[in-house]
C-alpha cells in the first residue's frame, strides 16, 4: 500500500519571492493490487510527485509511507 499525506515540493527558498510550488498538499492512498493512474496536464507535478515516491527527491513537508 501507498499513502501520500499532504505532499508538498517547492523549489528554492520556500520563503523568498522566486519559490516555485511543484506540487501542493497532494493526497492519496493506493492499496495492494489497486489499479492506480496518474495523469494530468504538462507541468502539473506529476513527474515531481514520482521523484518523491522513488526517494530521487525529498519533499519539502508531507509524508509517504
């Protein structure tokens, strides 16, 4: 099972001007044997959302266990 609490990723310093929100508070269970697609438009933090799945990036709050 997947569960993503509250996932968020911002890029650079979260509390200057030039932060760039990545994905914001993002949640979601997948439990075993559950077919799970995950889609959205150019841009929208899927490929950032995976990267913190996989560990290839940490999140800037939120959790997944």
């Amino acid at each position: 099972m997947i569960e993503v609490q509250s996932l968020t990723k911002i890029f650079g310093d979260p509390k200057s001007d030039k932060a760039v929100p990545a994905v914001d508070d993002v949640t979601f269970t997948v439990k075993a044997g559950e077919m799970f697609a995950f889609l959205g438009p150019n841009g929208a933090g899927k490929t950032t959302t995976i990267q913190m799945l996989t560990t290839l990036l940490r999140p800037t709050s939120g959790s997944v266990r």
